[in-house]
C-alpha cells in the first residue's frame, strides 16, 4: 500500500487532503469546550488558511489523477515544497494576528492562501498539459 502511494502521489496528496479536512470537522463537532474555544480563537488565523488549503488542494489532487504515474511523479518533484508553503504562512503570520493585526495591507493569511492556491494550480495546470502534450511524457507511440 505504501509503496503504491509512492508511485501514484496524486493519491498521496487526495488521502492527505482528506485526513486534513476530517481533522478540521471533527474540531468543530464538540460544544463548550476547549475545543470550541480554540476554534473561535483561531478561525481566522489558522482554522480557515487550512479551509482554503483544503478546497485548493483537493481539486488538484483529482485532476493529476487523470495523468500518468510519470507525470505524477515530475509533479510531485517540485510540488511537495510548493505545498508545505500555505503551513509555513500560518505559523509565520500568527503572531500578527496574537498582536491584533492583520498582514500589512494585504488582509491577512487567508487571502495569501488562497493568492498561493491560484499559483499552485495554474503552474499544476500548466505543468501535467506540457509534461502531457509538449514533452509526451509516459506516451508511447507505435511507429
């Protein structure tokens, strides 16, 4: 199984998404706790760049399951530094908004987010169709 989702990391990042946006919902189902504490707390902060995470990735990772296990794998080449970017945004931006401000005049680590999930899909986009239709990747031709 494991080796399987080496091979195909459109796979990968589909489960990985998914156990992303199961952990965000189970953090809502709990009523008058600390949980529910945390959540008010850090909704903007934290708990919605990892929505729009979320909503991004997914998507992408069903598209490069339409590819090829080489395409994938290319993608996967340079993608996996590109995803650890929205994490990385969060933990750099929150102790803005513990100051009470938001990112200078940009809005906030939402919006970065969801500027990174366009920029991610458009290289995702134009990556998977030139490995696809320019390079040929993965296709063979019987001459």
């Amino acid at each position: 199984m494991i080796s399987f989702m080496i091979r195909k990391p459109g796979i990968t990042v589909v489960l990985g998404t998914l156990s992303l946006f199961a952990v965000l919902e189970i953090l809502r189902l709990p009523n008058g706790s600390f949980i529910e504490n945390l959540w008010r707390n850090y909704n903007g902060s934290i708990i919605e760049p990892l929505e729009v995470t979320v909503l991004f990735t997914f998507p992408i990772a069903l598209y490069l399951l339409l590819f090829n296990q080489t395409i994938q794998q290319s993608w996967w080449r340079w993608a996996r530094f590109a995803l650890i970017v929205p994490f990385a945004l969060i933990i750099l931006l929150l102790p803005m908004y513990q100051n009470g401000g938001g990112f200078i005049s940009f809005g906030g680590t939402t919006e970065l987010v969801i500027l990174w999930g366009v920029i991610f899909a458009a290289a995702t986009l134009i990556h998977t169709l030139y490995q696809q239709f320019y390079l040929k990747t993965g296709v063979i031709r019987n001459n």
